[in-house]
C-alpha cells in the first residue's frame, strides 16, 4: 500500500515537474499531490500502519512460547548433606555427612507455555483495537490541517497574481501619461513639479509589485513544500474567479474532534474493564523436558538423566496495596474530563460553524460590494485621464483618481481573500476540505 503510494506520488511529481509538459495546477489537483507527498500526512498515515503492526504483535503474544536454556556447572565443592547414622544401622545419635552428586553437571531445558487467560493481553488487544480509531482520526485531522494549509496558500496566491496584474496595468497606463507629459514638458506646456507628482506615483507601484513579487515567491515555496513539488520546479495555478462561495458544495459534518474524544472515552472504558479484570487470576499451561549430564572424570563416569512434565500454573494477585483502587479512582476522574471536554468541543465547534456561515455571507456581500466601488472607480480613473489629456484637470486630480482606483482594486483582492478564507474556515470546523 505504501508503496502504491509512494510510486503514485513521485508520478504525479514527474508530470508536473516536466518544462516540456508545463501544466496548471488547480486546487483539487494540489490537495490530491499533497494527499501523497506531504510529509505530515505521509508520517498519519505510518502512525496507522504502526498502530497496525502492534496489534499483529500483540496478538501473537497469545500463541505458544518455546524456550530453551542450557547450563553449565562445576561444582569445586560438592554439596553435602547431614543424615543419621541409625537409618543405615548405626548408632542412634550419630550423625555423617554425605556428599551428593559430580563435580560436572550439564543441564539443558527446553520449555512450551500456552497462555490459557490473561486479563491484561485481553485488555492490550482491546485498546489496540480503540487506538486503532483513535490514530485513524489523528490521520484525518493532519490531513484535514494540511489541506487548509495547502487551500490557504492556493487562495493568497490567486490574490497577489491579481493584484500583480492590477499593477502591470496601473503601471503602464502610468507611464503612458508620463511620456505624454514628459513630451509636453519638452514643449514648456507644463511646470517639472507636475510630472514630479506622476513618478512619485510610479515609483510607489513599482515599489509595491517588488513587495508582491517577495511575498509571492515566500508563499509558493511554502505551497511546494505542502505539496511536495521540488523547490526548482515551476508552480503554475489555474486562476480562480473572484466570484461567490466556489468552493462550497454539499458537505455532510465530519465533527473530527468529537470523533477523537469518542475515542479516547472508548480508551478509557476499557482501561477500567481492565483494572476490573486485573482482580482475576492468570492461568497458563506449561510443559518441560529436561536432560541432565552428569560427570566425574577421574571415575569416568557420565550418566544422562531426563526428565519431563506438564503443568498449570495459576497466578492471582490477591493484594496489591490498594494501586488498583487508586487507578480506578483516576479512571472515574479521567471519564468526567473527558465528559466535560466533549461538551466543551461540541459547543465550540457550534459556535464556529455557526459564525462561519454568517462570515461566508458577510464577506460574499462585501465581495460584491467591492467590485462594483472597483466599477465605478474604473470609470472615475477612465473619465479623469480623457480630461487630464485634455488639459481640462490638474495632476492632482488625475492621481486622486489613480489613488482610489488602486484602492478599490485592492478592496476587491482583500475581500476575496476574506471570503476564500471564511469558506475554508467553516470546511475545516465541519472536517469537510476536500
């Protein structure tokens, strides 16, 4: 699977990374590289493959245990033992010491346990299970975090390129008066301070487009690295109309936080099952074989001697200094915060979706507003150059007219931006960027 991916990922690099194959990239194509190459979503989605790979391992802690031990033992003094002498028919009151065993002793041990109940393995592979959906939902919030992240950026960037092509407008049309009135300076029509207060207004663009072009290069570096495009690559977006709510759709709520609170009561109800448990016995069946060597070199004597048997052996912690006790006096407290912070996130989550829509239709109205002040600022701007050629208004004129048109122009990219964002915001709150 992760290889899949992994191919997958480096495809989609490789087409749009070729110069020969220049292609635009629209936001559902950026959420699509991301969903691949981005590094945080790559690492939620091992965190799952782990959490995966845990429970297999866990699960095979109930399968049979084989075991094998070897020892080797001299003995430079061999252990004795007292006995009476009246059990071999001496006299009664007198006691020997007898010497048991060879000075070598080779012991080899093989031994099978079969876990038949343990409370606790019980217990683990149940919170495996849970913490299965509990990372699940951690994976969704990185990527739901990542697409907001790649959503945003995409949005600014449609922005400075509009404000970029407001510039080169302002900027031409600009110099286009400029040489106009530099030809009537030339001709002694016009007074040097008046052509002054045009450039003063050039340069202020010019300035402006090199403060727009930084920013733009900041924030496609940062929406190549989200998406996982090589720093040389060339980035190139489909422009996106300035219109109304273009990236809401019918979305059913994905609430995620309350999803991974669910999860983690479900974590906590099964850890008091398993302090429950723990007042249980652990039964497990075993078996062993076990072959002794025995040898005393200076007798030449060497014996082998096996040995086997089977077994139940039952463990049952009867005491254990009121520890359980107080775990399960944590757990309660544990169960009441998590009660609490659901509630609390539940009413948070409300509140925002709720002011989400409210901004989305807010900002959608001021968006409208804006473009039609951008209208009527065009014809204002159109109306005092006709007149400024005509010699019928002052410089002053012609640059508060330049002034309020660069103002709507940037109204309308600022509440286009607002209103991307509002959209985005209240997708996030539903857990529904896609």
């Amino acid at each position: 699977m992760r290889k899949s991916l992994y191919f997958a990922g480096i495809f989609l690099s490789l087409v749009h990374l070729n110069p020969s194959r220049a292609q635009e990239l629209d936001l559902a194509t950026c959420l699509r590289m991301a969903d691949t190459a981005n590094l945080q979503i790559r690492n939620a989605n091992l965190d799952v493959l782990i959490n995966e790979r845990q429970r297999e391992a866990y699960l095979a802690s109930r399968m049979p245990q084989l075991n094998f031990n070897a020892d080797y033992k001299y003995n430079a003094v061999i252990p004795g033992q007292i006995i009476p002498a009246s059990a071999f028919g001496g006299p009664v009151g007198v006691y020997n010491t007898v010497k048991f065993g060879v000075p070598y002793i080779l012991s080899n041990n093989v031994q099978l346990t079969q876990i038949l109940f343990n409370s606790q393995v019980n217990y683990g592979l149940t919170a495996l299970k849970i913490n299965t959906e509990l990372v699940g939902t951690q994976r969704d919030i990185a990527v739901q975090e990542v697409r907001y992240q790649v959503s945003n950026s995409y949005f600014l960037l449609q922005g400075i390129y509009q404000q970029l092509a407001f510039i080169d407008s302002n900027i031409q049309h600009t110099r286009s008066i400029l040489k106009n009135m530099e030809l009537t300076l030339s001709q002694g029509l016009i007074i040097p301070t008046e052509v002054d207060k045009v450039k003063i207004n050039e340069l202020s663009l010019v300035n402006a487009k090199s403060n727009l072009l930084a920013s733009k290069d900041q924030l496609e570096y940062l929406l190549k690295i989200l998406i996982g495009l090589p720093e040389s690559s060339n980035l190139s977006l489909v422009k996106d109309a300035m219109v109304q709510k273009t990236i809401l759709k019918e979305a059913s709520p994905n609430l995620l936080q309350l999803n991974l609170i669910e999860s983690q009561r479900k974590m906590n109800e099964a850890e008091a099952k398993g302090i429950r448990m723990s007042y249980l016995p652990n039964l497990n069946f075993y078996g062993i074989y076990n072959y002794n060597i025995n040898l005393k070199p200076e007798d030449d004597f060497r014996k082998g001697i096996p040995g086997a048997f089977i077994g139940l052996r039952m463990d049952w912690n009867l005491f254990s200094g009121m520890e359980r006790i107080n775990k399960g006096k944590i757990n309660q407290l544990n169960n009441e915060k998590l009660d609490n912070q659901y509630e609390l996130v539940n009413q948070q989550l409300d509140y925002a979706i709720r002011n989400n829509q409210r901004q989305i239709s807010v900002k959608a109205e001021s968006l409208e507003v804006s473009k039609e002040q951008l209208r009527l600022a065009e014809n204002v701007h159109r109306n005092a150059s006709l007149k400024f050629k005509e010699g019928m208004i002052s410089s002053n004129d012609l640059i508060l007219a330049e002034t309020g048109l660069e103002q709507a122009q940037s109204n309308v990219v600022s509440a286009y931006i607002q209103l991307r964002q509002a959209e985005l915001d209240y997708l996030k709150s539903i857990g529904n960027i896609k």
